[in-house]
C-alpha cells in the first residue's frame, strides 16, 4: 500500500512540474476497464489526476459484467484454485 501511495505522490509532483503547452494531456492512461482499471482510475482521479481509461468491449465492468446468449445469462467470474493435488 506504501509503494501506491509513493507512485501516486510521484505522479502528483509531475504533474505539478509539467509545463502549459502539456496540460491538454492524460496523467495516467489505464488499459483495461476491468474492476481493476476503474478502481484505480477512480483514485486517480480523486487524487486530482487527469485518467483516461480504455476498454475494447462496450461495456465496462470485467468479472462483474453479465452476457446474454441464446436465451442464457453468463456470469463469468475469476476462479483461483488453490492447492489443485488430487488425493486417490
């Protein structure tokens, strides 16, 4: 969590040092509008950062979004398996 705040009160100073001529610029361009990319684009931005996040699918959302397929809902969700030895 130290190490985040440290990158985001790195980035604050840069932005603070940037000249007029670059203002028009992103601070932080995030790829991915997962739950991950929102998140983090979202304390970006309420630190004061200008974000820009991009998403190939039209919808954001990731792991939380839901898809209709021929008359079913798909809910596809992260699955970690964790110590996957079978005992016979």
């Amino acid at each position: 969590m130290k190490d985040t705040i440290d990158l985001v009160n790195n980035l604050l100073q840069q932005k603070d040092e940037k000249t007029n001529a670059q203002q028009n610029a992103y601070d932080a361009v995030i790829i991915g509008a997962g739950i991950g990319g929102l998140v983090c684009g979202c304390y970006l931005a309420r630190a004061g950062m200008k974000v820009l996040i991009c998403e190939q699918h039209y919808k954001p959302g990731d792991i939380v979004l839901h898809l209709k397929d021929r008359g079913y809902i798909w809910m596809p969700r992260l699955i970690v398996l964790v110590d996957t030895e079978m005992v016979l």
